[in-house]
C-alpha cells in the first residue's frame, strides 16, 4: 500500500481588535476539491464553536482570546490536529482553555469519532478505560475524585502510531495539571483497530 503524501495545510488568522488573536489551519490544494470543502468547514465551525464557548461561559467580559492549532498527524491519508482556545475574562481568577481534537480519514472522507477507529463489537472502551487507568496510577497523576471510565465520545486525536486520548481541564485533574494526555500505542490495541 502506498504511502499517502502529506496534505498541503496554511495558516489563517481572525483578529478583533487587540483582545482576540485566533490561528487556524486550512486545508489546500486536494484533487478533490468537495472533500478539501468539507475539511475546511468542519475546521472553520469547530474554531467558531471553540470561539463561541469561550464568549458564552461568562457572563463578564472577554480581556483576552488566544487560539492556536497544532498538527498531530498529515500522513497515511489521516490528518489529525488539535485547535485549542483560551480566554480571560475581567476579573476572573485565571484563564480558560479548551482543547478540540479533529481526526479527519482522507481516503474515506470522514471526520472520525473515537468509535470508528475500532471493529465493531470490540469493547474498545473498557480497554483503553484500562490502559488509562494504568497510566494513571504509573505517573501518579492527581485525580478529582475517582476515574472510572473513558466516554465512548472521549476527545482524542492520533499522532504518528499512537493514539492519545485526553480530557479537558478540570475533567478528572486539578486546573493545575493541564490536559491529562495519555498516549496509547496502535501496537497495544492492535487487535482491535480497524
């Protein structure tokens, strides 16, 4: 099987005022220009939904807006990527920021969920809730209250031959913490993968 090329990606901005400073990516010059359509839309509406979240979780004002994406994966004809969002509000303790991963699968021209990546019927969540759950007690992370299991729409995104699976702040850890991130290598859930 050949290995796909990357995808040709270019940063955009949104600007308001000196308060709001958003990049985003998008897609270019795909063959199909329907699918390049369809990936670039997506991005826009989850980039407006990150902007949106942020405007309405406070009823104060907004001081300052940043958000920036990083690409995790442009290669086997998988693009995935993180758009992340932060926000201070005047005269709140800290800022917020939220993290949105995006898995898009080119060959078949689809945005993935956490459940596409796995054969049907295969308990893909008590399996990687398990792996977690090692993780957890290995790197000692400091849990809000206990864990029990990931979502069957856990945010996620794939980085080279892992798959990572991640919570937002203030899920399961102290602010403090940041995202807890855990990285689960493709060659441990291998028999379930499709």
């Amino acid at each position: 099987m050949p290995i796909s090329l990357p995808v040709d990606i270019k940063s955009y901005t949104i600007r308001r005022g000196s308060k709001m400073e958003v990049f985003y990516p998008l897609v270019l010059n795909l063959q199909d220009k329907r699918l390049e359509r369809n990936l670039n839309q997506t991005i826009v509406h989850q980039v407006q939904a990150l902007i949106d979240k942020e405007a309405g979780d406070m009823p104060s004002t907004i001081v300052e807006m940043l958000g920036s994406y990083e690409i995790k994966n442009n290669q086997r004809d998988v693009l995935s990527l993180t758009l992340s969002n932060y926000a201070y509000h005047d005269h709140a303790a800290h800022g917020m920021t939220y993290l949105k991963g995006l898995t898009f699968d080119l060959r078949n021209k689809k945005l993935c969920k956490l459940e596409d990546l796995f054969k049907a019927g295969s308990d893909y969540i008590k399996k990687l809730s398990n792996m977690v759950h090692e993780q957890i007690k290995q790197r000692d992370i400091p849990i809000l209250g206990s864990f029990t299991q990931i979502k069957p729409d856990q945010d996620f995104y794939v980085a080279d031959k892992a798959l990572v699976i991640y919570f937002q702040l203030y899920d399961i850890t102290p602010y403090a913490f940041g995202f807890p991130m855990f990285p689960i290598s493709v060659y441990e859930i291998w028999d379930i993968i499709v």
